[in-house]
C-alpha cells in the first residue's frame, strides 16, 4: 500500500528499526476464502515487499540488520479489529498453525483467538525481542522510536 510505503520510507530515514504487523488476517479468510497455506504464501510475499523496502530506505549500514524476519520475531500476525495477534515463537509455544486460526473463524470462534493470543502480547513480544534498551540505543547515536541523539 502507498501509505505503508511512505510511513516506511520515513520511519527508516529517521533511523526508526523496523518491525511488521501483519493486519487483517480475518479478511483474508472471511472474504478472500484463502486456505492456510495461501495464508502463508501471502506473508513470505508481503514481508519481501517490506523487506525490499528496507533495502531501498534503511541507512546503508543497517539494511541487512534490519530485515524483518518471522523466525527472529520480528513479524507478527492478525487482526486489530477482532483484537488477536501472534508471532511464530508465540504459535509455537502454544502449539498453534495457521490453519487452526483458519478453522476458528469457519466456526465463528475468533474470540478464542483473542483470549489465547491478545493482539498487545504479540506487539509487546517483538518490542522485547527486536528493540534495544534505551541505554543500548543511546549508545548508537539512534533511538528506536526515531529521536536521534
């Protein structure tokens, strides 16, 4: 999307580390009909577009650092409106697939998804694991949350 391109660019041009939440899951199954694995495919392609972002905008000495990466935590997965969210490390602690996730809504169930899987655990769960303390960051001249030093 044009406003998630533009946000990126200058979010990456004030130094600002990038992580992703993927939104809108339940559109995808709702009203695509987007089978599980069409699901996952739809990621890999989505976050290869924002990483191809990162390559274009981040500073120079921090493209590939940068990345985002679903097996590092660095990507979240769900939906804001029905208010669950996962990463893979969240998934596999507790044993869940995509399908699973597929299967909830089929049975109109999503709001097992939010009891098990809060949308703030993922999003605070890729801050712990991606971000610097404040010290650390500080120390880099850069801040996480774009004020620079």
């Amino acid at each position: 999307m044009v406003q998630t391109e533009t946000v990126t660019r200058q979010a990456l041009e004030e130094h600002v580390r990038p992580v992703l939440f993927i939104n809108k899951i339940d559109r995808l199954i709702r009203e695509l009909k987007l089978t599980a694995p069409q699901i996952e495919q739809k990621m890999v392609n989505i976050i290869r577009d924002f990483n191809r972002l990162i390559e274009l905008y981040a500073p120079e000495q921090f493209k590939e650092q940068w990345h985002v990466d679903p097996f590092k935590g660095s990507v979240a997965f769900g939906s804001a409106k029905d208010r669950w969210g996962i990463t893979l490390g969240i998934a596999a602690k507790r044993g869940l697939k995509f399908q699973d996730i597929v299967t909830s809504y089929e049975h109109e169930e999503q709001s097992n998804l939010r009891n098990l899987f809060p949308v703030d655990a993922a999003v605070l769960d890729m801050v712990v694991e991606n971000f610097p303390p404040p010290y650390v960051a500080r120390d880099t001249g850069f801040l996480t949350f774009g004020t620079a030093t």
